[in-house]
C-alpha cells in the first residue's frame, strides 16, 4: 500500500532504486512487491526497458467501486452536472479525511477557471471554501483538533492563518449559509461552498462553486447568487441521502441567546 500511495503521489512514473529509497526497504523485496502489483493488475510499465511503474487499471476500477458504493457521490453527480450547467462554473465536491480535504467528484464548465484540485487530491480544510463549509459544520472542539493537527499553513496573501480569524469567518459562514474562499487556496480562485448532511444531521461531505476571482470581487450580487445556489443544492443533496432538517447550519445556542438579548 505504501508502494502505491507514493506511486500515485508522483506526476513521473518511478524506478525501483527510487521506491527502496524513499520507502526504507530492500531492492530486493521492492522488485518482488512491484512485480506482484503488476501480476495483479494494481501496477503497469511505463518503460519496460527503464524498469519504471506507473499505477495500473485496477487502481481505477477499485476507485470506482467505492464511489459506486458511496452514496453521497451517487446523488451528488446529477445535480453538479446542474450546477455546472447553471453557473457555466467548475462545481466540486469533496469529503474530509484525515483532517485534510479529498476531491471526490468535479464537474467542469467550458470557460470555467482551472484550479490544481484534481480528483483524490488533497488540500488543507482552512483555506478552501469547501473546507471551510465542512469546519462551519463541525464542533468547536473538532475544529480546534483538525487545526492542531494541520496547522494552518499560509498558502497566499489572503489565507486566515489565526484561530481566533477562522472561528469569525466559520459563523459568518453559518449566518450567511454558505462560505467563501476569497483567494485564500489560489490567488486567481474564488469559490463558494456549503456542507452536505446525512439522515442523522451529521456532515459528511460539501460541494462548491469555483469561479475566477476577477469574475466575483466587486460584484456582490454574482457572489449571493451562486451562494445561495450552492445551499440550495448542499440541502437538496442532503435530502436525497435522509437529512430532514430545515438548515444545514442550525443555530447555535449563542447566537439564540444574542437575538433574545438584542445584542448584535
């Protein structure tokens, strides 16, 4: 499995001597390891005369096989393909895993901006839209134990790298339904994203909309509508896989106690 995750970790297919170093085993038990993958399948040649690997079909069809059994991404891909087609925008969606974010699902539009989330990448969950409307969901404690295990890396001029900051913009983000990621993950990238629920009101996944952020600052109106297009679509997608509550982001207790006291 290690022989794997650092193949599919690489953009150039890789030799033996490079997984016995990078990995701290033998060459001897890299070459039976590698040969077994490729017996099975799970590996192929690039370059059978350079011995260099590159991940095989059976990768892909296991791939497939969990996203078929995934229920979220099955209900979620007709109504991406909606979005798409009704904001002619990439839409995206995305589950947390390990405290990171991992694209399970993209759909893009022809003139869309091209953003580097390639599906079953991974990106930090406090400078992405979508990571952020996962975090909204989530507890403050969950919150605090995913930053303390990610940090908060600063990924452009703009990305929240305080606790303090983040918890602000997360009920922002739980008042207005939807977050934002205002060139925090890409500088030329602006996304809106909401939280998608199973039946037990638990967060389970998001989706998003990325735009060119060229397209979105300035123009408030752009930004609300596809906003509230993609809460509309987080709480539709949470229907269809049981979720039965009115808001994916119900308010806290706090924010009941401010409004009874008048306080802003």
């Amino acid at each position: 499995m290690d022989i794997l995750n650092h193949i599919a970790a690489k953009r150039d297919p890789v030799t033996i001597t490079e997984i016995s170093h990078a990995l701290g085993i033998p060459k001897s038990s890299a070459f039976e390891l590698l040969y077994t993958l490729i017996e099975k399948g799970y590996l192929e040649f690039a370059d059978r005369n350079l011995k260099t690997f590159k991940l095989g079909i059976k990768v892909f069809q296991v791939g497939l096989a969990f996203l078929a059994r995934t229920d979220v991404h099955r209900e979620a891909r007709p109504l991406l393909e909606a979005l798409m087609a009704s904001c002619k925008e990439t839409a995206f969606l995305a589950v947390e895993s390990d405290d990171q974010l991992v694209y399970l699902d993209k759909v893009e539009g022809t003139s869309s901006v091209r953003t580097s989330a390639t599906l079953g990448s991974r990106n930090p969950m406090h400078c992405t839209g979508l990571g952020k409307a996962l975090l909204a969901a989530y507890s403050d404690s969950k919150i605090e134990e995913i930053v303390r295990a990610a940090g908060m890396p600063s990924r452009t001029e703009y990305t929240i790298t305080k606790l303090s900051a983040l918890q602000r913009d997360l009920e922002t983000t739980r008042q207005r339904g939807y977050a934002i990621d205002d060139r925090e993950s890409e500088r030329e990238v602006f996304c809106v994203a909401a939280s998608i629920s199973d039946m037990s009101g638990r967060p389970v996944a998001a989706i998003s909309i990325a735009s060119l952020a060229s397209k979105m600052l300035g123009n408030p109106r752009r930004v609300a509508k596809f906003g509230n297009l993609i809460a509309e679509t987080a709480l539709s997608i949470s229907r269809r896989i049981g979720f039965t509550g009115r808001r994916l982001y119900p308010q806290r207790a706090l924010d009941v106690a401010r409004v009874a006291s008048g306080v802003p």
